[in-house]
C-alpha cells in the first residue's frame, strides 16, 4: 500500500511535528505492516528507546499528508515487562490480557524503519513460535467458551442466541488454528486474507460454507445441526476439550448475589449494591433452582415443579449474573467475544416503575420482570425501612389525634393531625426511593420532585396542614379527611394493608414481621436503621422484645 520512501517521509514529518528528535529506533506495526491494510487503514508507527523509561501509554494521534497516523512511544524495559507477561500466562490463556497479547503480536510482526539494530534485539527476546503458540491457545480457550455458551443456550431453548454464539465459536476455533500456522494478527476483520495466505484451501471453504449457514430464530433442529457441524469443524482444526455433552454444564453459586424475600416478591441482590426485584413468574423459576446440578436436570426439576418457560427464565438469570454455569472437569462458562467484550454481567437498564416499592417489596414491570432497581441496594433498604417506619408513625398519630379529640384537646389534635400528614408523606418520599428523607417542614415544598400523579395528594396535605380545630364536629371532619387522605397515600404506596398497628396485640405482631423483614435486609447492607430500637427486632427474629429472666431487684 506504501513504498518504503513513503513510509520514512511519513515518520520524519511526524517527528518533526511531534518534536521527538531522531535519536529514536522505529518500526511500523498493525495491518499495514501485515500486508492487510488499505487506504482507509491507520499508519500506526512506533518509536522505540534503550533504557528503563516509563514512556506514556496513549499514542499521539497526527493527520499527515492526509493520512490519519498514530506515534507510540516504549522503551526497551517497557517491551520486555510485556513479553515476560506473556511468558507467565503460558498455559492460562484466561490470565493473559487481550491488549498485551495483541501489542506483542504488532512489535513482534512490525516492519523497522530505523534502528533496525535495536528492533530486531527486541524481538529476539520473544520466539516467534512462543507468539504463535500464546495466540493460538487464547483463541481456542475463548472458542472453547463460546462453544460452551452456545451448548447451554440450547439446553435453554435459546435458539437464536445458540446460534450467535456458534458462529462467534466459530471465528475464535479458526482463529486458533490460523494462529498456530502463523497467522497471529488479532483483529477478527482480517480473517478472510488469512484464510487466504493460509495455503489451506480446504479449510477455507469449509469455514466459508458454515458462516454461510443461517438457521432461522426458531428452528431448532438447524440450529442443533450448526452446532454440531462446527463441533466437529473445530475437532478437525485440533481444537481440544470441546463440548459435546450438556450435562457437563452445572449451575452455580454467583460470590455476592444473595436472596430476600418480603412478603411475596423477591429481591435478589448482586454485589451488595443492586437488586433485582423478581416478578411472580420470575420469582417461581428462581425458587426452584438448585445449584451444584446439571444444567439438563434443574430444568427438569423446573418443569416438574409447573414452571413455565424454565429455559428462558434462566437465561436471563445468566445474563444478569445472578447464576453461573461452570463446566464438569474445569472452569466457568463465561462468554467470550474477541476484541474489548464487555466484561462481567449484562445490567439492564433501570427500572422505570414508580413508585418504586411498597412496603411488600420492589415495584415491578410485570410477571416475568427481572428488573433493576434505580437505587443502590443500601438506599433501597433505607428508603424501605422508613417507608414501613413512616406508616407506623401515621398509625400512632392516628391513635394519638383520636384521644385527643375524644378529650376535646383542640391544639393536641392540630399538631397530631399535622405529624400523621408529615408520616404520610415521608411514606410517599420513600416510596418513590428518596433518602435520606427532607426535613419535616421542607416536605410539602419538596415533593415538586415527585411525579405529577401525586398533584392531588399535595394539595390535600397543604389544605390538612392549615386546619384548625375549635369543636368536636370541626374535629370529627379532620379525622375522616385525614383518614380519606391516609387512605390515598397508602394506595399511592402500595401499603393499603398496612395493619393498624396500635389496635391489638395481633396487629402489633403483624407490623413487627413486616418490619423486621426489612431490618434483615438493612442490616446485611448497613444500612441506616430508622430508628436504633429496631435492632432488637433483628435478635428476636421479628417477635415483641421481652425483658430478660429473673426478677428484678428494687432499689
């Protein structure tokens, strides 16, 4: 693509633009250098110094003579701690890092410029069959797992992502095999022109006529019949260990994803800082799961239990990372994708249910939902407990403003009619995930945040704030607006059964299960509790504290 004079004139004029003077060895590397290149392709040079230098990673970009070219600068110190990183990862392609690998690969195959000398000692340090033999193990060990992914995807009934992960199983094994017959270049795009250099023709066309294969979504039995035909493409190419038999694939533990469950939904937590709230349908399939089992027989156990659509369920458990597979005899299924994969888990876009969670649990799309919660786990808990803590505080006001009134004491009603409406509405605040929660007397101004659905509940609660009470009959109307305006909050909230706390010893009970389902959760997070009573809730396992045995001496 361009003549050696062509080259050299493009590296002087980046120098003198860059000021690097000429003291320095240079060498051209990427696809140009390959011979893949075109006229849309990078002219990627490096610049290399004797010595210990910690040169700066991140190139410099230039546009020369109309052509984009990127300047990197190392030091012989620097190439060799990439090389030795290579060394150590022999034997665990996993361990070894895609852009190390592939920035080997370019020095190790780039064309010198100037200081030849010096370029060729460098790479002297670096076998080429070493390279060769490093590539091609990474690339079958992520052909292995994509292999894998897809062997899982249709135990679950996932044909169309089967069949994505076949293919990408597919560029990796031949990858692999071009690798080790020394066409190391990572980039993927270039495939084809290493097939053709290969000098292996038939193995070009046999990949070529299955990528050319295209099962439809929901055929199952071409996309069992690609699988298998690139199986046994990839056996042929050498590729060792590869997977065949499902029940290799077993369900495991995930570190840090833990379950809770209030009233009917579940919450599954990841990392201790998201949760998932689970629909019930969602919620069945996650219930019936048991880890350390063959992926083929926790399905069945799914669709003994009356599960329906088990394979589907799981897979989106598997996306999320909430569950994992590993593979009987060695190492986790993860997914693979060559080239900046991300890596870890799928997250999903936030939920945008709202109000967020009642006092049953996080709000959810539906059943099926395996949604993200739009707060971090601990303020999810926080914002949980003071939703539950705010409806026994309404209770008590409520309670409170009836003997007042019975008592005829005007001025106590006012105020305890005013701290029930303030309840009311750090329940809706905690409702829709606000905490820490705003000041008594900012809240009325402060639910502006909130959604417009909530306009009337506002109005209602400044009209409630401005009563005055002078007579038992100005009283008696309080109490059944305050009631109606409770009432509302509460269907707003989603905590229309809330007991009526301070009835009896039964609804009292009622609301201490309630609450301690939450302080659990609170207190596996660290969250701050709504008040610091509660924590003998969690010791008495949501039962009404009692004083300890033995009598008590008198003073």
């Amino acid at each position: 693509m361009l003549t050696e004079e062509r080259l050299r004139e493009l590296l002087d004029k980046s120098l003198t633009e860059l000021s690097c003077g000429t003291g320095w060895a240079a060498t051209l590397e990427g696809s140009l250098a390959e011979g893949f290149g075109n006229s849309s392709s990078d002219v990627d040079f490096l610049l290399v110094c004797r010595g210990d230098r910690e040169l700066p990673t991140m190139p410099s970009l230039l546009f020369v003579d109309g052509r984009r070219v990127e300047v990197r600068t190392r030091s012989v110190r620097q190439l060799a701690d990439r090389f030795a990183v290579l060394e150590a990862a022999d034997g665990r392609p996993d361990r070894l890092p895609e852009d190390l690998l592939d920035r080997c690969q370019r020095f190790l195959h780039s064309r010198p410029l100037r200081g030849h000398a010096l370029i060729e000692e460098v790479k002297a340090m670096l076998p080429a069959d070493r390279l060769r033999r490093a590539a091609a193990g990474w690339w079958a060990h992520r052909a292995r797992q994509s292999l894998r992914h897809a062997l899982a995807m249709q135990c679950l009934g996932e044909w169309e992502e089967a069949v994505d992960w076949t293919r990408a199983g597919l560029v990796q094994t031949v990858k692999s095999w071009a690798a080790g017959v020394g066409e190391t270049y990572l980039e993927p795009k270039w495939l084809p022109l290493q097939l053709d250099r290969a000098g292996r023709p038939e193995v070009r066309e046999r990949y070529w006529e299955l990528d050319a294969a295209a099962p439809a979504a929901d055929d199952d039995v071409a996309a069992r019949a690609l699988l298998t035909a690139c199986l046994d493409f990839a056996e042929d190419l050498g590729l060792a260990d590869v997977p065949r038999r499902p029940e290799r694939l077993v369900l495991a533990r995930v570190t840090g994803v833990t379950t809770w469950q209030t009233g009917a939904r579940v919450h599954v937590l990841r990392g201790r800082h998201e949760v998932f709230a689970l629909g019930d349908r969602a919620a069945a399939a996650w219930r019936c799961l048991v880890l350390r089992r063959p992926l083929p027989r926790v399905l069945e156990t799914a669709a003994a239990a009356g599960v329906p659509d088990a394979g589907r369920r799981l897979a989106a458990f598997l996306r999320h990372g909430l569950v994992r597979l590993t593979w009987k005899g060695g190492g986790s299924v993860t997914p693979a994708l060559p080239l900046a994969a991300p890596a870890g888990p799928l997250t999903p876009p936030p939920s945008t249910v709202r109000p967020l969670l009642s006092m049953h649990g996080a709000a959810v799309s539906g059943p099926d939902a395996v949604d993200l919660v739009p707060l971090p786990a601990p303020r999810f808990a926080a914002a949980a407990m003071a939703l539950v803590w705010s409806d026994v505080v309404v209770e008590n006001a409520l309670e409170d403003l009836d003997g007042a009134l019975q008592r005829g004491q005007w001025r106590v009603a006012e105020v305890t009619a005013r701290r029930a409406v303030h309840a009311a509405l750090r329940a809706l605040f905690s409702a829709h995930g606000v905490n820490p929660l705003p000041a008594d007397c900012d809240l009325l101004r402060r639910t502006d945040l909130l959604p417009q659905s909530v306009r009337p509940i506002r109005a209602r609660a400044r009209e409630l704030l401005g009563r005055t009470v002078d007579s038992a009959e100005r009283g008696d109307t309080l109490r059944a607006d305050l009631a109606a305006f409770v009432a509302a909050v509460r269907e707003a909230t989603g905590a229309g059964a809330f007991p009526a706390s301070f009835d009896s010893g039964a609804t009292w009970r009622a609301t201490l299960r309630l609450g301690h389902d939450w302080l659990r959760l609170g207190a596996h997070l660290d969250a701050e509790l709504p008040l610091e009573e509660a924590r003998d809730l969690l010791t008495s396992g949501g039962a009404p504290p009692r004083p300890a045995g033995g009598e008590a001496e008198l003073p």
